[in-house]
C-alpha cells in the first residue's frame, strides 16, 4: 500500500490555475492595498505623523522598531488573507500545508529553534574567539523590546513563508510534475530571489540570493523527507529570531538594539553555506533512508512504471522490460549504478581537461591582447571567463549526449536514460547540465550538495539527473 507522503496533500480540495493566481495575489499584494488605504491620512499630514513615530532621546531605536511592527503588520495580514483564501477559494485545510498527521507537532517546532539557534551560537562563539574585534557587546534596554517584538513577528512571518513556500506552493508545483527535486528547486529559487533587496549592493543581494537559496533547499529537503513542516517552521523562526537579536548588520531594519554590533570591517569567518549541512546532519543523523524520498516519483496508482523495452549495456539488443537477461549475449540486463566515488573521479579527470582547453583560450586572448593592445583588459577578461563557461557547458552536454565524456571513458561508466537505459536525449542532456551548475555550489565543498545526493539516491542519482530523469552506470 503507497504511504501518504506531503505532496499527495494537494489532492484535496480544488487545484485549478486560477485559484492559485488569486491566492497569491491575495497573499502577497492584498496587504500593501490594505495598509496604503489606512496609511493615506499620514501621507496627508506628514508632518503630525513624523512626530507620532519620532522616538524619545532616550528610545532613539524606536524608529527601527517601528518599522519592525509594520513588517510584522504586513505578514499578519497576508496570513490571514492565505488563510481566508486555502479555505474559502481551494477548499483546504490549513493542516494540508503543514503535514501528513493532521496535528501540529509543536515539540518539532521548538527542537528545530533550538537546534539551529544552537549551530548558529556557537558558529558566533568559534569567530569570537578566532577575532574579538568582529563585534561590540552594545546591550541597553531597548533590547528587550526588541526580544518580544521578534519572538511574536518572527514567529508568524517565518511560519507564514514556510508554509507558503514549503507548503502550498511546493504541493502546488507537484501537480506538474511527478519529480519532488523540481518543486524543491523552484521554491528554492522563488523563495530565494524575494531576498534580493535584503542587500546593500547589487553583489550583496546576489549573496544574500545565493545564500537564500540553499537555505530554502535545506528547509525544502528537510521538509520532504519527514513528511511535516514542523522543523522547518523552528529553524526558519530561529534564524530570522537569531539575525535580528545578536547582531546589528542588516541592511533591512538599521540601528536595531541588538545585543552585539558588527565591527565595520567584520565579515563571517564561517560561512551559512557550512552550518546548513550540519542541520541535515542533526536532524537525519538516526535516519538517512528519509532521504531516499527526493529521489522517488509521486505515486500514481493505475501508471505501468516500467518502460517497453530495455537495452542490453554491454552488445545494445534493445529487451523486453521485463527480461532480467539479454535475450542476445545472456548478460544481466539491470543496470549497475555508478558509485560516488566513480562518478567523482571521473568528474575531476573531465575537470582537468577543461583546464587544459581554458589554458589555450586563455593563450589565444592574450595573443589577441598583443596583436590589438588597445584592447581593454578587463574586456579580454570577461570574454574568456565567457568562453569558459560555454566551454563547460557544452563539453558535458553533448558528451553526454553520446553517452560518455572523456572522464567516464576512463571509469568506464556512462549516463542513460532512466526508464529503457537508452542514450539520453537532448532535453535531458540540457537539464542535467544545467543543473551541473547548482550540483557544484559548495556546500560545503565544490560539489558536495551532488555528493550528498548521489551517495543517499538508491540510483545514485544527483539532482541534475533526478530532474532530467537519467542514470549514470557502470558500462
């Protein structure tokens, strides 16, 4: 019998397009009409409304703070608002977007707070020591303000995103496709690029994109394998909570009371992109198989699984689906999946040949250079990192195409198809080198976000082949 997982909850209720249109709109735009529409008498008496908010000599934070509320009054609005339209327009119920369990598991929620306030506790604590200069002890009493303040907003926005972004859209999203890894990169990246404005700077925001993003990927992995929303929801809380009251360096809400201020020249010495595999650790350290889900397909009860046809590997006499040998040499035809520790050697030998084809791209620019020295150096520059990386891209995409790149010629191992071990098409082949480039975010170390996929998949699978619907094999 299928076990209910988390995204088979979007079978209930109504899913049609429009709903989900409105129920956005609604969310996200619905409380900027609601909050002009009260705040338009103060934009026509500015001045009476500068001394409503101008704080007191000795609460000159108050003017942050009260930002902080209308961020707060914003959130609480659009939860209502989702609220109101999941029951009214989709006909849900508000539990459908939390888990399969039909009750919230308030314990879970105060063990992922705590378990993620801890890492980032003593992350703080490691680079205190390593630089005390990094910040400076500022407590006054406005502090404590500030720590009911982000304990009751924090805790309705976090909960609020986690259960659109994690929740609803990323059941919705499942309706298009049966693959759990594609609703998760696209939350992902949604989630991730509404915190571009978070930024000082354009590269800031980038950061804090990039940052954001494999946040909501931890938070997404997290939330599909226990099948709930609950750790999801405390960690999320505790992050927003721990940023807000620790240390006073974003560039969202300035002069904030919080506890410790940032040097000027301060920067992390470990980075988030480090702790977020430490949380997965924590959390499945007792039960890695939970993994195993992002791999699987969504269940569909009256789908045959099996392709026609399988092809022999070893002399490519195309089998019936069902045939354990080929019906031509006796080999047994179920596939061999590449190990980790192939697939990677193979990757670092592919790698090496791409430096090699970057060195003489990068003797033809400067030849270029010398013939034409007028030419602008940082344009040279750009033009090879350019030529670089359509190099890469290329070089994986139609190898793969043919089934080997240089590197699994040496491993002796190739990519298929999934279903009939077949050579992979050319959409297949785009998407898994595409997503080559999210597979090699470091995380915490180039490639580790493929490693930890590939060595957990019962296919062996990373997410570029996960999404592309593709297998690497032994030859």
């Amino acid at each position: 019998m299928h076990q209910k997982e988390f995204l088979d909850n979007v079978d209930y209720g109504k899913n049609d397009w429009w709903r989900y249109v409105v129920t956005i709109l609604a969310s996200w735009v619905g409380p900027l009409i609601l909050i002009i529409m009260v705040l338009i008498p103060l934009f026509i008496f500015p001045n009476h409304f500068k001394q409503v908010i101008m704080a007191p000599d000795s609460f000159e934070n108050l003017n942050s703070m009260f930002l902080l509320v209308f961020f707060g009054i914003y959130y609480i609005l659009s939860f209502i608002l989702f609220c109101f339209c999941t029951r009214f327009i989709h006909r849900k119920k508000l539990i459908l977007f939390v888990n399969t369990f039909n009750k919230v598991k308030w314990l879970k929620i105060l063990k992922g707070a705590g378990l993620w306030f801890g890492i980032l506790g003593l992350a703080m604590l490691i680079e205190l020591i390593i630089d005390p200069s990094l910040v400076e002890f500022s407590l006054n009493p406005s502090f404590f303000i500030l720590l009911i303040l982000s304990l009751v907003i924090y805790s309705i926005q976090a909960s609020f995103e986690e259960i659109f972004f994690r929740g609803y859209l990323i059941q919705g999203i499942g309706i298009i496709t049966r693959k759990p890894v594609i609703p998760l990169l696209i939350t992902s990246a949604l989630f991730a690029v509404g915190h571009f404005f978070n930024g000082s700077d354009v590269f800031s925001g980038l950061g804090i994109v990039l940052n954001m993003f494999m946040f909501g990927l931890t938070l997404g992995i997290i939330t599909l394998a226990e099948n709930g929303l609950e750790t999801a929801i405390g960690v999320h809380i505790a992050n927003n909570i721990f940023v807000t009251i620790m240390i006073n360096n974003t560039s969202v809400f300035e002069n904030l009371p919080s506890l410790f201020t940032a040097g000027a020249d301060s920067s992390l010495i470990i980075p988030s992109l480090i702790l977020m595999p430490l949380l997965i650790f924590f959390v499945f350290r007792k039960n890695w198989d939970k993994l195993k889900i992002l791999s699987k397909k969504r269940y569909v009860s009256n789908e045959i699984s099996e392709s026609n046809q399988l092809l022999c590997l070893k002399c490519e006499t195309i089998n019936p689906s069902f045939a354990n040998f080929c019906k031509e040499c006796g080999t047994n035809i179920k596939a061999k999946y590449a190990s980790t520790s192939s697939k990677t050697l193979a990757f670092i030998i592919d790698l090496i040949f791409l430096l090699f084809l970057f060195g003489i791209l990068l003797i033809l620019i400067i030849s270029l250079n010398i013939l034409n020295p007028g030419m602008s150096v940082e344009l040279l520059a750009i033009i090879w990192v350019l030529l670089d990386i359509l190099v890469f891209f290329l070089y994986f995409m139609f190898l793969d195409m043919k089934w080997q790149t240089i590197g699994k010629i040496f491993m002796k191992i190739r990519v298929v198809n999934e279903l009939d071990y077949q050579p992979i098409t050319y959409q297949q082949s785009f998407i898994r080198s595409v997503l080559l480039l999210l597979d090699l975010i470091p995380y915490p170390l180039p490639g580790g976000l493929a490693i930890i996929f590939s060595a957990k998949s019962p296919k062996k699978q990373r997410i570029g082949d996960m999404a592309a619907g593709t297998l690497v094999v032994e030859k």
